[in-house]
C-alpha cells in the first residue's frame, strides 16, 4: 500500500502499489540487504584486525577498553 498526504489540504490517498513501484520497492529492499552485508562484513573485518593487535601485544578487549576509555 502507498500512502499519499497532501499537507496543504490534510487529504489523504491510500491505495495499491503499481507494478513499476512494487519492483522498485524489492530492487530497494535487494540494495538495503547488501548494504547491510557489506556493513557487517566491514565491521568483522575491523574486529579481527583488533583482535589481531590486542593478540600480539597480549591484552583483552576488556583490557583495551579499560586502557583506551
């Protein structure tokens, strides 16, 4: 469903999705998971290069947490 508010007039129109809108919407909502993966493939990525150093100067996360604030 889509809605429509026009706020000069507070008329409001709900009604079905058009084929054109429906395949944007999955195209949007294929493009959001993505960014998503990507996002959490960044982050362990980060997270491992982290570890890599708290590894080989021998502290905890916890430790770095309470060293670094």
């Amino acid at each position: 469903m889509k809605t429509i508010i026009n706020c000069e007039t507070g008329e409001v129109i709900v009604r079905e999705l058009n084929k054109a809108e429906k395949d944007q919407q999955k195209i949007d909502e294929d493009n959001i998971k993505a960014n998503e993966a990507l996002i959490t493939t960044e982050q362990e990525a980060k997270d491992a290069a982290r570890q890599a150093i708290l590894d080989r100067i021998g502290l905890t996360a916890d430790e770095a947490k309470l060293l670094l604030g």
